[in-house]
C-alpha cells in the first residue's frame, strides 16, 4: 500500500494519526497543500500498489483540487472528492440531505438583499444566517430581527467576496444547550459526543465542551443515512452534527468530510484515530496490523 | 517530513519566549507561545525554525 497524508497544518489531530501510522510501521508520504504541483494533463495511471490518499488538508477548495487529481492518478482518497464538494458547502449539503428525506433545520437560500429579507419572513425571526463554505462556527451569526438581517447583508454583500452572494438562512431550532457529534467511519457510527454550551454555537473550537453518548440505533440509523445522503460509501470518514428538536427528534445539521476529533476520544473511549488507521488499512486491502 | 532525534528548544518569533518542546516537532506542526499565546508553525525541523502561523482563511473547516 502507498499512502498520501494531505495536509496543511499539523494539528493535534494529524499528530494522533501519524503517531498511529507510525507505531504499525506504515510509511507515509507526506503532501502540504500548499506545496502541491499537479500535472493535471498527465496521462491516467493504473497504480502498481493500492494507493490510498487521506485528506486532512483545511483549505476546502484546495482540498477538493487536490484530491480530484488524485483520483485521477487512480488514488482511492478518504473521503472521495464528490463527498467533500458536497460537504464542504452547506447549501449542496442540505439540498443532499432532503433529497434523501433526512430531517434537517428548515432553510432558505437567498441571492440579494432583498430576497434575503423575504427569506427570513418566511422562516419567521430569529434566523441563523451561515456562510455556505466556512466551518468552526466562523461567520455563523444570529439575527433577532430585521434591522439585524440587514447589518449583516449589508456588510455581507459590500464586503465579502462573490460567494457572500447566496445567502443562507436557517431557522433557529429551538433546543437543548447541546448538540450532538456523530463519527461514522466505513459506514459505521463508531462514536458520539454532546457539545454543551451556554453560547448558542456549541462547536468545541468556539468552546463547547464535550462528553461521550452512546450511540443508540435511532442515532446511528440516522447517521448512516445522512452519509448516503452526501454521497459517503463504505469508504467514507465523516463526523454528523445534530440538533434535538423538541418536536420533530433529530435534525442533522451540517456533515463533515474531514473530521476533527480531539475531543472525542477520551470522552468516548474511543481511539479514533487507531480506528480511522484501520479504516485506511481496509480500504487499501491491506490486513489491519494487531495493535 | 523527517524529524530531529532529540527535543530541544527555540525562541518565539513573536515575543522572544524560549519555548520547549517536550518531544521532537514535525514540519508545519502548530505550537502555542506559552509567554505570548501567538500560534506558531514549525517550518523546519532540523534546526527548529519557527514562523507565525498564518491566518485561518475564509474557506478552512472541517
């Protein structure tokens, strides 16, 4: 097996998976986003050895070019690069999600000032408004009324660039001070934590904390589905967060194709890290080394 | 991505802290100034080099 480690920073959890790769003795190739050079017009190769890329690079749109060309190198990419399109923009993933009949929060996507305004009488105040590519709670506002809505668009639409332009709005689900975070790997819920916080956004990087929850069969049903739903197979490594809704059980909010999971393993039990390894193992056809 | 053998030490880029590592770094590696709390990228190894971590750009995520 040839394996590529995509990457950009080395985070806390890039180290948890080379340290891992390390320990079974599985030699890594090492590719920086930043330092990649494609020929994008090279001959298609048939590679001699299975070679398995995992992508844990941040930059979505980087990611996404890169790992496309390495499939076109006949790479195997964790995950593949139709499941990071789709996951790397919430628009496309909602669309993924309902099309499948997964429940998630109800949203309107707006393309101007004005429909921007008209969506959110629709979904009756307060509103979330999101960014469509963005992540870690970044530019994820709330807005209690109008006058709210229309600061942000104003600086939305004057300041940002052309992708400020579709605007995406969400109702406010009205829910616990948690939310859940599912980890599926190959098609499996391995784990689950609740993200408590007093703040609205619960995400760990705005200072949520954590804790496991066992994953039950309705939790990991829904889980599965929302997977299929944004193109995973028994390929895929995503991390699923959901809402609990008072009246409607649980909505999935956002699916996530390169996860983060620092959190979430001592609190789970769960060597996450150790299982993705295995996960990589298995794709490549590789037999799993005894840890 | 090779790695130095033993751990060792530099100095913060941001506020001239001598920040220690516990174990051996790796390229492109994100440490914490303990004195000033800049983010830092290790951009080399063998000798420690370190820079200020660039910014988070609009489009990283998970």
């Amino acid at each position: 097996m040839r394996l590529t480690l995509l990457h950009t920073r080395v985070r806390v959890e890039e180290r948890l998976l080379i340290d891992e790769l390390e320990r079974r003795g599985i030699a890594v190739e090492f590719v920086h986003a930043d330092e990649a050079v494609l020929d994008l017009t090279a001959p298609p190769e048939t590679p001699s050895e299975p070679h398995v890329l995992l992508d844990r690079c941040l930059s979505h749109s980087k990611a996404l070019a890169v790992v496309r060309a390495y499939e076109s190198r006949g790479a195997i990419c964790l995950n593949p690069s139709s499941v990071t399109h789709v996951c790397g923009d919430k628009l496309l993933t909602t669309l993924a999600l309902t099309d499948a009949g997964v429940p998630s929060p109800r949203t309107v996507a707006a393309f101007s000032h004005e429909g921007a305004i008209r969506a959110a009488e629709q979904l009756g105040y307060p509103v979330v408004i999101k960014p469509c590519v963005g992540s870690w709670g970044r530019m994820v506002g709330r807005l209690n009324d109008r006058d709210a809505l229309e600061a942000v668009l104003e600086h939305k639409l004057t300041l940002g660039g052309p992708q400020h332009g579709v605007i995406y709005l969400q109702e406010l689900v009205r829910k616990p001070d948690r939310d859940i975070r599912a980890f599926v790997v190959g098609g499996r819920t391995i784990a689950a934590i609740v993200r408590h916080s007093e703040h609205w956004i619960t995400n760990t990087a705005r200072g949520g904390r954590a804790e496991g929850l066992p994953v039950s069969p309705e939790l990991d049903d829904l889980c599965q589905r929302a997977a299929a739903a944004v193109g995973g197979t028994e390929l895929s490594l995503l991390a699923i967060d959901l809402m609990e809704c008072p009246d409607r059980g649980l909505l999935v909010c956002e699916v996530n194709s390169t996860m983060e999971f620092r959190n979430s393993i001592e609190t789970t039990g769960i060597d996450i890290p150790a299982r993705v390894v295995d996960h990589v193992l298995h794709v490549a056809g590789t037999p799993a080394v005894v840890s | 991505m090779s790695q130095i053998a033993t751990p060792t030490t530099e100095t913060c880029p941001e506020c001239g802290a001598t920040i220690t590592f516990a174990r051996a770094p790796r390229r492109h590696e994100i440490v914490r100034c303990p004195d000033c709390g800049a983010e830092l990228e290790v951009t080399g190894v063998s000798p420690i080099t370190l820079a200020l971590a660039p910014e988070v750009e609009e489009d990283w995520g998970e």
